[in-house]
C-alpha cells in the first residue's frame, strides 16, 4: 500500500502550516472552487483575514476541492482574484485540501483497524431509514461488527476501484442512538469514479466534507475554525474526529476549535451558488459578473468599491443570528466611500436640446466658444478644475423643462429663468415640438454678464439650477441603469421558484451624454453624475471611442434604487 503512505503526519502538519507558534491564532477561509464568490462570502473573508490581522495571526486561503465535481480551475483563479480585491493577502498560506488525500486516507485506515469505521454495503435507501429520526433512535447496519481486518479489505477494495459508485461507504462507527443525528455512523468516505481537477484519476473514492474539513484545519494548525452557524451540530463530530485521531498518534494538540456564525444574507438578492448558476445558465443575467449580480466580480463590474463592501460587512457584525441585511446598508457604504473623494462630472441621460437664441448676440458669433470652469470636487480642490465651454446649443435633462410647469417647479418654463450650473443664468421662451406635439427643443436667452464666478453673477436671482453640457463637445456615452434583479425581498425564502420574481426592468440602457472631461475616461473609474448619483466606467465594455457607464447607485435611497 506503499503509494499511499508518503510522509508522515508529523511532516504533513509541519509542512501545512511552516513553524508552529502555538500563541497565534491561525484561521482559514475555505471556499470550494465551485463557483464565483459572493456577498456572504465577504463575511467570511473579512471575519477570517480580520482576525488574523486584528490579532497578529495568519489567515489561509485554503480550496476545499475534496470533491471532484464541479471543481474547476477557472473558479480557483477567480476567488484569489476576489480576495486579493478586498484587499486580503494569505501570504505564503495558500493551501489544497486534495493535497492532504493521502493523509485523510491514512487516517481512515488507522479508524478502521481500531475498530472506529466500518464499511457498510446497504443500499443509500436503507441506510436512510436506518439512520432514525428526532425523538427515534436509528438502527444498526448490519454490517456494523465486522472485524477490522475485514473492513480493512474491503476499505482497500473500494480504494482499487473494486466496487461501483454508490455500491458502500465508509462510515465512522459512533452511535445509532445518538441524539445528534449527526454522530449516527456518518459516511467518512464515499466510491465516486471521477476525475479530479487537481489529483486526475488517482483517487475512485473521495472524503466526505465532514470528515476532510477537521483534518484539513488541524493539519493546518488552525485555531479557529469558523463557519456558518448550519454546521452548529456537526461540532460534536469535527471534535470527536479530531480527538481519535490525536489519540492515534496521527495529529497534534492543541486541535483546532470550531466556531459558528450567522450567515450574511441581503434582501432582494440571492447566494447560493446553485441558484447564481441558473441566473446565468439561463440568462436572466449576462454572467457571473454582470452587474446585477451580488457576486463580488458582479459587484466590482457594478462599481462598487472593496471599501464599501468591507464596511457594510463590518456594520452587520458578527452574530449568532442569521441575520437578513438591507440591500441599501451596502448603497449607503458606498456613497460613505465615494462622496468624499468621487469626482463630479455633468450627465445627460435623457437628453433634451437647448438652444440659446440670442448667444450670438451675446458673444459675438454662434462660432464663439465660452470657456466655463468649475471644482472637480466641492471640498477637495487637490483634483483641479473641469473645463468645458458654452455654445448656442446645449443638451438638457428632459425633465428639467416643464412647459405648464407644476406647482412648486423652479426649472425650465416659459418665462422663467435658471443657471446654467458653472455657466451663465438662461430665461426660457419657449419650446419647438414636432409633428405629435411633442416638445423637440427648449428656446432661452442667455443673460449677460450672469457667469458664474465673475463678479455680479449673483445680480440676478434664480431658483433653479440645471446641468448641462454643451452640444458641440458633449461625449455620447452608452449609460446603464439598473434596478434590482429580483422583486421581492426574499425571492428564494417562500414556495415557487425563485425565478419568478426576477425584475423585468432589472436593466435599462439609455444613450445620453457627459461632459468632455471625460473623453478620455478609462475602464474602472468612479464619478459622481451631478444629480444623478455614482458611476463607474464598465470594466468589460467601456473604450475611449464607445463610452459605457454603469449606475452603481442614486444620491440617496429610493424605492426604485
Ligand atoms: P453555497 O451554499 O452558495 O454553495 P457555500 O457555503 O457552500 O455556499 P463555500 O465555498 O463552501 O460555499 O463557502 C466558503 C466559506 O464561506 C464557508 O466557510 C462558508 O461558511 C462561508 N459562507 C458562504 N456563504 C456565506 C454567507 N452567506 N454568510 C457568511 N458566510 C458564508
Ligand atoms: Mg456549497
Ligand atoms: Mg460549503
């Protein structure tokens, strides 16, 4: 059996986690490379690599890929690319828990010929049976007293491939009566013909999670193992393992402790990679990382900064509850993170034309360019002056013009007067409208000597005060807007299927326009639209000459985000 006795577990241990030092903590986050990362991962991240770093300790970034399914190296890169994001380093601790199969295998022998695992041959169904219920003791199998040496036979049997998927099982021989269901002989090991991402064809039978993740946390030198608080019950068996196997000599004390919290979950938003996958398989999404999705490569292409999604992480604190999170507390870090430092910029979503009808009179020529400036920031001058110029034509909101103005309506009517943000105040006239009445372009004077920042400015008084950008500059831009992706606030929590409730008008594409500022924009960048709320340009989408920005989030909550 020599393949598989390499090393010794002395040298596993040693080499898992470099020189023991028992007086620092030492913590794991182990996700399973199944999958994108998503929001609740976060927590466990930032719980984990916060730790460590709050008390001087290590954090491993350690892939569970103990089960061959599923498991794919584009999903490993991935998450190492999402950690790193979030502004966590595991060092020199990056670890695979296929890496320890031999081990985990040793250490299974070493049960059966104590008499601690027994292979058991009935059928999943009998053994489901058999297993009992709350308040009803289970049944032993009745392949539970077979000698060790026989159970190691056999053990050795399903190793070589002997046997068929499904046909038996290794299982831990605990107790049949116990209260905890979970101590009732679970399934250690488990046949399963298939290839492994990391190990190929080596191995037909694999460790079940239960069985592989202790091991994998003491041959690490973990001190805290922590995990969702749904694993509660499984403690008795991760301790009951882990003390078997020091009394075998094959592992170290002090062992590992584990430790449970609640899980993170957001309303309107759901997390299990199962359900993520079908948003995209079936695409109600336009992947992993489109922006509507709560995975963190989702999040970061919506805008979202590694700041904000630490700090709405923190505000929700550690608990023994499942707590259900407000998908606004994250809108609310972001704007947190932005507003102080995001650069402000003009933007035209739903553009209207404006013409300046006396500008030639005003300033000599329609061909006269007026130079117009203004603070990239408000309270930080360190990012310099946006310039841009005025002409006679200019493009507007559309709902800054009202023709029959509502009460309490300060911008654009006939006969009213506004500034033009940075530039000159503007007395409406009127408006041109096409064939079906509706209005085609606004009609204002511009009042001289009414620019902003020059002395007199103020001489005029307005109430309203508008965006804009000028229309022989302006830079068209492909705007995405969104809403949330589902409807309800609990879209997997009830009956029906989850994919009922995704919004319709979870995407809203508009052609606008924003200041020539950003002309020379590059993919990833943050503003703030004046009025509009925050903006990122599209890291996959977004070019110089095809601008694309994604809305990350309003000024402020509204029920429509
Ligand atoms: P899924 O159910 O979506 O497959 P998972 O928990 O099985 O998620 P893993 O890759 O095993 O995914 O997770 C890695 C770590 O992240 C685990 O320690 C798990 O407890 C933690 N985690 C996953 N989801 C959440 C959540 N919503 N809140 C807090 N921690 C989470
Ligand atoms: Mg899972
Ligand atoms: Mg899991």
């Amino acid at each position: 059996a020599g393949r598989h006795f390499a090393g010794s577990p002395g040298d596993a241990a040693h080499h898992a986690a470099g020189p023991l030092d028992e007086a620092r903590i030492r913590t794991r986050f182990p996700p399973e490379p199944n999958g994108y990362l998503h929001i609740g991962h976060a927590k466990s991240i930032c719980l984990n690599f916060g730790l460590a770093r709050d008390y001087g300790g290590a954090c491993h970034l350690r892939f569970d890929d103990t089960n061959p399914e599923k498991e794919e190296q584009e999903y490993v890169d991935a998450i190492k690319d999402m950690v790193q994001w979030l502004g966590w380093s595991w060092g020199d601790n990056l670890y695979e828990a296929s890496s320890y199969f031999d081990f985990m295998y040793r250490a299974a022998e070493a049960l059966v010929e104590a008499g601690l695992a027994y292979v058991d041959e009935q059928t999943p169904e009998e053994m489901r049976q058999n297993r009992g219920d709350f308040g009803t003791p289970g049944t032993n199998s009745p392949w539970r007293d077979r000698s060790p040496a026989d159970n190691l036979a056999r053990f050795r049997e399903m190793r070589d491939g002997k046997h068929p998927d499904g046909a038996m099982v290794l299982r831990a021989k605990i107790d049949m009566a116990s209260p905890n269901i979970n101590l009732r002989d679970p399934t250690i090991y488990r046949i399963k013909h298939a290839e492994h991402h990391a190990t190929g064809n080596r191995w037909c039978i694999y460790p079940m999670y239960t069985f592989a993740h202790p091991i994998e946390d003491a041959l690490e030198r973990i001190t805290h193992s922590i995990c969702t608080l749904e694993f509660e019950d499984q403690r008795p068996f991760y301790d009951w393992l882990l003390n078997q196997l020091a009394d075998l000599g094959l592992l170290a004390r002090p062992l590992p402790r584990q430790f449970e919290f609640g899980r993170l979950n957001l309303n309107y938003v759901v997390t299990s990679k199962r359900k993520l996958r079908q948003l995209v398989e079936e695409s109600h999404v336009s992947g992993w990382d489109d922006p509507r999705m709560p995975t963190l490569v989702g999040l970061r292409r919506r805008g979202y900064t590694p700041e904000s999604v630490r700090a709405m992480v923190e505000a929700t604190g550690v608990t023994k509850q499942n707590a259900w999170i407000e998908d606004t507390v994250l809108d609310g870090c972001l704007r947190a993170d932005l507003e102080p430092q995001a650069p402000r910029a003009f933007a035209v979503l739903q553009p209207l034309k404006l013409k300046l009808t006396n500008f030639a009179e005003v300033f000599g020529s329609d061909a006269h360019r007026e130079p117009c400036e203004t603070a990239a920031h408000p309270h930080k001058p360190e990012l310099g002056q946006r310039r841009f110029t005025l002409g006679p034509e200019l493009w507007i909101e559309t709902e800054d013009f009202m023709e029959v103005p509502v009460k309490g309506y300060f911008r654009l009517f006939p006969g009213n007067k506004v500034r033009l943000k940075a530039g000159y105040v503007i007395e409406c006239t009127g408006c041109e409208k096409g064939a079906d009445g509706s209005v085609t372009a606004v009609l204002a004077t511009v009042v001289p000597d009414t620019k902003s920042g020059t002395p007199g400015a103020d001489a005029v008084k307005v109430k309203g005060v508008i965006g804009w950008v000028a229309a022989h500059e302006a830079v068209a831009a492909e705007i995405r807007l969104y809403e949330r992706l589902f409807t309800t606030p609990q879209p997997d929590a009830g009956e029906g299927n989850f994919l009922d409730f995704v919004n319709p008008n979870s995407l809203r594409v508009v052609q606008g326009f924003v200041e020539p500022s950003l002309a020379g924009a590059v993919a990833d960048q943050r503003w703030q639209f004046e009025r509009h709320g925050y903006f990122v340009s599209d890291r996959v989408d977004h070019r110089a000459d095809k601008p694309v920005f994604n809305k990350i989030t309003g000024l402020r909550d509204s029920f429509a985000k």
